[in-house]
C-alpha cells in the first residue's frame, strides 16, 4: 500500500470514528436525553480508546506502505504534523507526503521513489540523442526525480503513443496542435489540466500569468478554464517586421518611407536605377520588392495588411497573407476593434487586390514572384540587390554590410493613420505538455521550475561553471570572461561557452536542453539574471519602462537613424532590433494566435479550409496577375460566402468574444 493510500485509510477511519461518536450522542429511545457527568466521562473514555487504537491501527498501515517504497517510520510520523506549504499554497492536511514543500527544489523529498517516464522529440538538425542531457542528471540528484527519459523519433511514432493509450507522464518538443490539445485533453482526458494544481503547486506560473494577464486567456482550453499548453514566453515587445536595403536607399537618395505612398514611389525608383550606381555590385538589376506569393516566410504583404489596419503579424507567413486568407482583427485608426474574420471577406479587400495588382503590373516585384519558393527568395537577400524584404532570411550572407539592413516601422495609410504592429508571438507553444500520470503534483512542479526566475536560465542555457547549485556532469556550461573565439575579437567579457564560437551558441543551446525552450522563456530581466548568475554578481535588470525610454529618447533625437535600427536600443544584453518597431508603433499581440475549437466546430471549419483554401489562394493569384480583373471582386466574395466563409468567421467570432469574456 502507498502512503497516499494510508493517509486516505487514517482519514476514513478517523471519520468512520467521528460518526459513531455522533450517532451515539444523538440516540433517543424514550428515556431521559439528559446526560450525567459520569456518563459523559466513561463516553469520553471509551471514545479516546477506541481513537487511540484507530490511529495506532492507521500507523501502522501508514508505516507498512512507507516501508514498501523504502521511507523510514521517522519520515511517516512527520505526517502526523506539520505546518502549510512555504512554497505554493498547500494545507498541511492536504499535502502529499512525498513532495518538498518548503522550497521549490528539491521537489521530491529524500528516500521516495517517485517514477515518471518521459518522452522527448528533438527536432530536425539537432543533436539526435535526447537522453544524453546534463539535465537528467541533475534531475536526479538535484530535485530527487526519477526520470525514465526515452527519444520520440518522429511524429508517426508521437501519434502513435495516444493511439496505444501509452502517452508519457511527461513530454518535452512534442508538436501537440490546439485541435489535440482539445481532443485528447478537454475530450479524453489523456492529457493533464493543470489549471486544478496551480494555487497550490505553481507559484512560479501564476506569477506568469499575473505578470502577462491575457496569458491565461490565450491559453484557455475550454469552457471550464482547462489549461494543457505550457507558455512559449517571448521577450513582450518583440516585433517580427520587414526590412529595407539602406544601403540602395542611400545610394539612390531616398527617405525612409513613412506611408504606402512613399513605400511605392522608392519601389518604382529602385526598379529604374541604374545598377551600375553600386559600385562594386555585380548586379543585373534591382528587385524592389523581395520575395514571393507562395514563397514559405517570403510573401512580403504583411506591409500592406497592417497598413490597412490588419492585427496580423504578415511577415515570415505565406500565400495566405497576399489572398486575405489569415483570420484577424481589423482594427480601427483609433485602435479600436473593427471585426474579427478574414480580410478577403472584408470591405477593403478591392482596395487590398487593387494595390497588389498595381505593384504586379509596375514590376515592382520579381519576375518569378509567383514560382519562387523560400530558398530562392533567400538567395536573392543574399545577393544584396533586394531593396525591401519581409524577412532577413540570407541577408547575413550578401556583400552589404550587416547594418545595412534596418528594420522598417508600419506605414501608414489612407486607412490608417496610426498604424500597428502585430507582436511576434509571446504566446507560442512551448512543446511542453503533461499526459495522465499518477503523479501530477510533482509534473506541476517540474514544469513550474522552468518559469522559476532563480531556476529558468539553467532550463534555458545549461549549467554554470563553478555554480554549486547546478552541476555540470561534464557537459558544456556557461562562463564569464572574454571570448577568444569572437571573430572579430571584441575583448568584452561575457556569457559564452568554452570551445564554442558564438554563431555555434544557439545549436549548442539547444542540445543542453532539447526542448523548445532554446527559443523560449525569455523575459524582460531575463539576461540580466542569467549574467548575475553567470558573472557570479548582481546586474541590474532594466525595466520595460526604462528601455523603451531610451530607445524613444534615440529615437526622437534622429528619427533617420534610429526609426528602423537597432541602434536605438544601445543596450548591454542581446534584445531582439525588432523591439523597437512595437515601441514605436504601439505594437498589439494577436488574439487567437493559439485557436482552441470543440470538436463539432474544429471539423467544422477543416471542411470549410477544405474547399476554401485552394479556391483563395487561386483567385487572389488572378487578381494580383490581372488574369481576372479587379472589377470582379465583388463576384468573388458572393463565391466564397455562398462556400461557407460566413460560418467560419460566425465560429472565429464567438472564439474571440470567449477570448476577451476569459481575458475580463
């Protein structure tokens, strides 16, 4: 027997005891309810016997189970009091009697033996062998859990797992969709709700969701506030946006665009430069434009749609972002919801398809724009004649100087006058998911350490060198010092690991921990804790107000230079140039960026997207290339309504009046 299944006995007993005290007292045959002292006594008596015997009875049983998992008999009697949690928010009389609860490690307490399997997927390109981790071990020893960690192959072998009824106690990078979060979730329940464990096992997360209050509201599963996905947290303001060549700009004499109008009249200049105006560029021509309709990360009309007022981040997306076929919010130029639902089935959309076609016919944009896939449209940034891009995918490779590009902030527009960012997303998925173990207390508090602000930087970035709280187990750590493997070398010190050159550091993440988290995590004080800990003394964390003070205070004392750097920042610890275009621009997260629909609804809308998405895609293409005129959108929209668009957007709707009733 289990000590849990002993402390149930104890309570049984003990509440067995307690009504038979009750019924006793309350007995009324007639006779004179009147009870004398002596009575009273010899009840008491009888009742502090019988209660002597039912605890040592319920002792021993408890001793038995400790006995079976190897805990000592001085370890149960701890059981028998106590005080409340230190950490988290567990009464002592509903605590579990193997778990630590005066600290966040270690978890387990010391002689239980507490198995959890754990299934790891590592993805494509990355070290191949999940089980070789320093983490493992320090699991192990450090938190006192008994981890049976196995690699995942691939994801027929990760559906196979729900399909057997074998899912693991644990999983780590497994790519677990909104529409399984609800079906083996919500539906089946072979995934874990940790919303029911969050008061009293993690601290760390409910700090997260109060620190990002429409967190919990992106992740919310169902209607009774289930939550299965583990945040993917991003730094807040961090801003995925395009780019322009200033390099070709300068050369040509030409202002950073404000407005579309601007942004079209510098495309039309750069297709009639003379290309012989570069000196030492061996290029045929200049592309104004870069990349392509159906290029992967590459359609480059994400400038359009939030100059149009389009709450949807359009850069690195696809053929969907020129069709209109991403569902968003429309917003108005006072920053107020229009609607939610697809832009194609939207009021602009003429206006949408007349620009692109304009830009088509005006060979503004590659001759293959229709063919090009994603490699190519990285070949051409890496040419270096592309003079405005959606992505800096390849420009690391081109001739230009790496300043050259900067980072372009939203235009405005005859629509909108006050245009905004879609964030990238702080809301991803993290890979990180629970499946229905016996233990999900100790899961709960796994996973709680890795939002920890004292533990998360070693989930993230591995061991320290010489830290006594983590060790090493030999694998590679972090150290302070200079890099002699910078090229060139900066003799600055810093945070980087032994033997590896710093354009290494991601992939050398990545394999210490083989999870998402390589991208993950990240948090406003994030860098400046993992240097504390790593330099072995405090830095001050900067706030959020005291960054986007100084990057606004640059800003605003040479517009030219830093509308669209990275030099605004001039900032210590890496933060992402991307920053500061949502600063600037006031940038806004997209609702619904993780979509969790009931299973009538989500197959739904898959029959929908079925019969939508290829129809979209092919007549947004006409449009643009003028092979169906414009004159005919109207016609076109009557198509796809009378295809069911309506009731997909009805269905997108109620998600987002749930998604703002969660978010109050």
């Amino acid at each position: 027997m289990s000590l849990v299944k002993a402390k149930h006995l104890i309570a049984g007993l003990l509440a067995a005891l307690m009504l038979l005290t009750l019924f006793a007292g309350c007995s009324n045959t007639g006779a004179d309810t009147t009870t004398t002292a002596a009575t009273t006594a010899a009840a008491t008596t009888a009742a502090a016997t019988t209660a002597a015997a039912t605890t040592a009875a319920a002792t021993s049983a408890s001793t038995r189970a400790a006995n079976d998992i190897g805990v000592s008999t001085a370890t149960t009697a701890a059981m028998v009091t106590g005080e409340d949690s230190k950490y988290g928010n567990v009464a002592f009389a509903d605590q579990l009697e193997y778990i630590n609860y005066d600290s966040p490690v270690p978890i387990v307490k010391e002689g239980y033996d507490i198995p959890l399997n754990y299934g790891v997927m590592m993805e494509t390109g990355f070290p191949n062998n999940a089980t070789d981790c320093w983490l493992w071990d320090w699991a192990r020893d450090g938190l006192n859990l008994d981890l049976h960690v196995e690699q995942i192959l691939d994801t027929e072998k990760f559906n196979l797992l729900f399909a057997s009824n074998q899912v693991p106690d644990l999983m780590y990078d497994v790519p677990v969709s909104t529409t399984m979060v609800v079906n083996y979730g919500v539906v089946e329940g072979m995934l874990t709700d940790y919303s029911k464990y969050l008061d009293g096992y993690m601290p760390a997360m409910i700090q997260v969701f109060e620190r990002y209050p429409d967190c919990r509201a992106m992740y919310t599963a169902g209607s009774e506030g289930q939550l299965y996905d583990f945040p993917r947290i991003l730094t807040p303001a961090t801003i995925v946006g395009s780019h322009y060549n200033k390099y070709i700009l300068d050369t040509l004499g030409l202002p950073v665009p404000t407005t579309i109008d601007e942004f079209e009249a510098n495309a039309i200049a750069m297709r009639d430069a003379d290309p012989a105006q570069f000196e030492g560029m061996d290029w045929d021509d200049i592309i104004p434009i870069g990349g392509g309709y159906n290029s992967e990360w590459a359609c480059p009309m994400g400038v359009l749609t939030e100059a149009m007022g389009y709450l949807v981040r359009g850069y690195w997306k696809g053929w969907n972002i020129g069709a209109g076929y991403k569902h968003c919010l429309r917003l108005n130029d006072d920053g107020s919801d229009n609607r939610y639902g697809f832009p194609c089935n939207d009021d602009l959309y003429y206006d949408f398809m007349t620009i692109q076609n304009r830009w088509y016919e005006e060979e503004l944009f590659s001759p293959d724009y229709f063919t090009m896939d994603g490699a190519e449209a990285r070949a051409h940034n890496a040419n270096g004649n592309v003079g405005w891009a959606n992505t800096s995918e390849g420009w690391g490779s081109s001739p230009l100087p790496r300043d050259s590009y900067r980072i372009l902030a939203p235009l405005k527009s005859q629509w909108m006058n006050n245009p905004v960012s879609a964030c990238y997303p702080i809301y991803g998925n993290s890979g990180m998911y629970i499946g229905p173990t016996e233990y999900p207390e100790v899961c709960c508090r796994w996973f709680d350490l890795h939002y920890n602000t004292e533990w998360d930087y070693y989930f993230k970035w591995g061991p320290i060198e010489g830290d006594p709280k983590v060790d090493d187990y030999g694998y590679v750590r972090q150290v302070w010092g200079v890099n002699p493997l910078r090229d060139p070398p900066t003799g600055l010190e810093e945070c980087y690991y032994p033997g590896y050159a710093p354009k290494d550091d991601y992939r050398n993440t990545a394999s210490l921990v083989p999870t998402y988290n390589d991208q993950a995590l990240l948090d406003w004080d994030f860098y400046a804790r993992r240097t504390s800990a790593v330099k072995g003394e405090y830095v001050e964390p900067d706030t959020p107000e005291i960054i986007k003070a100084r990057a606004r205070e640059n800003y605003e004392s040479d517009p030219v230079t830093f509308a669209s750097s990275a030099d605004c920042l001039g900032i210590d610890w890496p933060y992402s140039y991307w920053e500061a275009r949502g600063w600037f621009a006031g940038g806004r997260y997209e609702p619904l960026n993780r979509l969790y629909l009931n299973p009538d609804d989500n197959q739904t809308v898959a029959d929908l997207d079925a019969v939508l998405s290829p129809y979209i895609q092919e007549q947004a293409a006409l449009f643009i290339s003028g092979r169906r005129p414009l004159s005919e959108i109207t016609n076109f929209q009557e198509e796809i309504r009378s295809m069911g668009i309506g009731e997909y957007e009805e269905i997108l709707q109620t998600a987002y009046a749930n998604y703002l009733a969660a978010l109050g």
